[in-house]
C-alpha cells in the first residue's frame, strides 16, 4: 500500500473515527437556509425576480469587492455571457489554461472562439503569466484592432484559481495591462480566497463564480459575474434576461440573449449560505492545517499549501505523490477504502474538442501536476471531528 493511503486510512478511520464512505466534498446548511428558502415557498417567489435575487447579488459584490453582480444559472453561463458581453466571438482565440475543468474551455467555444491553451505555475496551480508575456512578446504581432496570432485575434485572458488557490493575480494584471487584454477570471473554485488582500473574482475586468453542490457556497446550482463596469454589468443584466428590454405587459426583446437567470428560490440558499461563509473558511483552513501536519515527513509526498501572501479557501486539499503510478495506486486504494480521493481532470489539449486547439508552449508543468496530484476529503464539516488541539494548528492568517 502507498504510504498516502496508509495514512489517509489512518487519520480518517483511526483518528477521526469516520466510519462509511467519505465524500470528496459535501456541503454544510447551518444558518437560515430553512427560513430563506421556506419564505419562498410561502410567497411564491421562486422563479426568476425576486428579494433574495437582489439580495444575494448585493452579497455577492461584497464579498468580491465589486461595485456590482448579476445572477446566473450556473457558472458556465456566467463565463460564456461574460465573454460574449466582451466581444469574443467566431475566430478569436481566448488565452485559457489547460489545467482547468472543460467548462472554462468550453465558454469559449460557445462564442465560437477557441481556447489559446498555455501552462501553469507550479506554486499556485495558476496560469503562468511570465511564460504567456514570453510568448507573447515573440508570436503575437499588435495590429491597431487589437492583438493577433496567425491572423486571428486574441480577445481575452481566462486564468483560473485552482482548488481554492489564486493565480498570481498581480502578475496577470500587470500582462493584461501591457498587452491590452480583458482578464476574465474563473473564481468558480476560490469564492473566499485573497490574493495579496484582493478577493479573488474582483481583480480583472470581470470575475465568475460557481455555486454547484460541491463548493464551498451552494444554491445546488447557480453562478455569479461580478465588476465594476456599470455599463457592462447593465448589459450583462440585459443578456442573461433573454435580451428583454422592460415593460409593463409586452414581451420585447431586443436582441439574442440568454435564459441565464437565477431563480429566486436558489438565490435564498446562496443568500445563507454567504452569510456563513467567513465560517466556511475558516473550517476548511482548519482542515488543511490538519491535513498539512499530518502529511509532514511522509516520503513522496507534499501538501500543497498556499502561495505566499495569499489566503486559500482550500476548496480542495491536495497532495502531489512521486509520479503517474503512486498517484494511480493511492486513488484506488483509497477509495477502495471507500475514502473518496480524485484527481485532477484531463488536460483541456486531451479531450477530443480541444485536442487541436493552439498552445504558447509547452505544457509540461501542468502535465507533472496532472500526474502527481490527488485531491482529498475536503468538506468543511470536517473541521468538527478534529480534535480541539488542532486549533494551535490553524494557519497564521485564518
């Protein structure tokens, strides 16, 4: 048996006393979730307009530091209106990594541009911005209309925050900056995480979110886009509202939009759930500070922390192992052991739809981290099953 699933067996059945399967991620309901949504029900309000639509979207603008937010369905739907309402369309290429889950590639592809895959850092997961500003520098050529490989227009940035990490936001900004490109930011994974005091999702142009059962804020689905932009978020609102322009009885649309809208139902679980976040977080950094203490001096394996200056959610806890092989015997180890490890997904230059798609360079940074890595239980209901000692354990900017 691999020393991890040793382990892991060890400290989940021995020291947490765990008993049946354990999931990778589950949600945790403890605030007013019942009320919200039981409040719904008793009004009516559970379609697409209501209180807790507005409300949670304030909420949500907060918690990013952006003037605004506008609901969507799931957080798909915010990358593909937020990279439409920017222009991207047929042709264009949009700067993604290929360590990223395929909804990121696949907004792209819904504005018929195509995904321009680029590698990772290895501290942060993220994409690597000095890399991309090398190739850039070298292949993309400035035309007054804007930047262009081979003819073909770059229109965007889409770094992604990987398992509650940030990418270096700071870099990336700086490289949209000299390049003259929008960053939309995939924040699906890090709602929470601060990246040198910013909260990630507010950084670039635009930010997205996801809601999806397993992360660390749900509406069992659902999605954010959040800016500064009045005149983008108006459109933005405009778009994901099937483009209807406001009357008091007719149905007037104005252009082809998108019913992208939140119920309100979903929204008043997405409204609690906000409200404990601060709670949220600091269990799962109370899981990782566990978790970081008891893969210490375990031989091939490193915990991977926080980038320096950063404060991770730890959406998912990770640990990267010697190779391909060990990673391969600890995830069926372990969930033969009906401990529910995974890893990270297919690279984007893998799957059929993307497999011809244009690279900056090699990839190899997020093929080693592909190999190596494998994600832990990392629900926040955890933290209650530690012993109270673990406390002395947390991490220094909890």
């Amino acid at each position: 048996m691999h020393p991890l699933s040793d382990r892991l067996r060890r400290i989940i059945r021995d020291d947490l006393c765990l008993e049946g399967q354990v999931p990778l991620h589950t949600p945790v309901f403890r605030g007013r979730e019942w009320d919200y949504v039981k409040d719904c029900l008793d009004t009516g309000w559970v379609s697409s307009v209501g209180a807790y639509v507005d409300r949670f979207e304030a909420a949500m603008a907060a918690r990013a530091g952006t003037r605004f937010a506008v609901a969507t369905v799931n957080g798909t739907a915010a990358l593909h209106a937020s990279l439409h309402a920017l222009g991207v369309g047929p042709g264009d290429l949009v700067v993604c990594p290929t360590l990223t889950f395929v909804a990121s590639a696949n907004a792209i592809a819904y504005c018929g541009a195509t995904p321009l895959l680029a590698d990772s850092e290895p501290t942060t997961l993220g994409l690597d911005a000095a890399a991309l500003d090398d190739f850039l520098r070298t292949r993309a050529v400035r035309r007054p209309d804007g930047l262009f490989l081979e003819g073909r227009r770059i229109a965007a940035v889409l770094p992604v925050h990987i398992f509650g990490h940030a990418a270096d936001l700071t870099a990336l900004a700086e490289l949209c900056l000299r390049w003259d490109l929008p960053m939309v930011e995939d924040a699906s994974e890090a709602l929470g995480t601060l990246h040198r005091g910013r909260p990630c999702g507010g950084v670039g142009r635009i930010g997205t979110f996801s809601f999806n059962g397993n992360k660390i804020v749900t509406t069992g689905g659902g999605g954010m886009i959040v800016t500064d932009d009045e005149a983008l978020a108006r459109r933005l609102k405009h778009l994901t509202t099937t483009a209807r322009v406001k009357h008091d009885w007719q149905f007037l649309h104005d252009e082809v939009g998108f019913n992208y809208r939140l119920p309100n139902l979903n929204a008043a679980l997405g409204l609690a759930q906000v409200e404990a976040l601060d709670e949220l977080i600091t269990a799962k950094r109370r899981v990782a500070a566990w978790y970081r203490r008891a893969l210490a001096g375990l031989d091939g394996v490193t915990f991977l922390d926080e980038p320096q200056g950063d404060r991770s959610i730890f959406w998912l806890n990770a640990a990267l192992v010697e190779d391909q092989a060990a990673r391969d015997a600890v995830l069926a180890q372990s969930n033969a052991m009906g401990i529910d490890t995974r890893p990270a997904w297919v690279p984007m230059h893998e799957l059929p739809a993307f497999n011809a798609a244009p690279r900056t360079g090699s990839l190899s940074v997020a093929l080693d981290i592909i190999a190596r890595l494998v994600n832990l239980p990392s629900s926040a209901w955890l933290a209650d099953h530690l012993p109270v000692a673990n406390d002395l354990l947390t991490l220094s900017s909890v």
